[in-house]
C-alpha cells in the first residue's frame, strides 16, 4: 500500500488521497502535477526516480486505511 502523504513535498500544499491530481515516484515522495510542469518534469527531486500519476484513494477505503498524517515537506 501507497503511504498518502498529506501534502505537496515541493510546495507544501495540502494533497489529499481522494484528490486526483497529484503523482508519486517509486519512494512515494509526491507532488502536485502543476509543480510538475513548473519545475520536477517528470524527476522525482528527492530521489531521482521517474513521477508517475498517483491513484487516488476512496473515502470508504480512506476511512479505513486513513492518509499519513507526516508531512515531509523539505524545500
Ligand atoms: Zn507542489
Ligand atoms: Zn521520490
């Protein structure tokens, strides 16, 4: 399972589960996809592998599995 984490690593922006929207590399950093297209293009920052869109997770199973609440935000 996906660690969601709560917020952009690059801007810090809240990033929700359900919230498409977003992508995650292989070490489940992620990032808004606007972020993406202004300045990782593609590159995860943090660990160098490649972004790819991060599915999004259901309320149903959110209530279940919740989001991380750890904020790795690092800029
Ligand atoms: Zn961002
Ligand atoms: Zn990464």
């Amino acid at each position: 399972m996906l660690g969601m984490r709560p917020d952009c690593e690059s801007c810090s922006k809240d990033l929700l589960a359900e919230q498409a929207g977003a992508l995650v590399s292989s070490f489940e950093c992620r990032f808004y996809d606007s972020c993406d297209k202004d300045k990782l293009h593609g590159i995860c920052p943090n660990c160098g592998g490649a972004l790819s869109p991060r599915p999004t997770r259901s309320q149903s199973l959110l209530a279940k599995y919740p989001d991380s609440t750890e904020r790795k935000y690092i800029c």
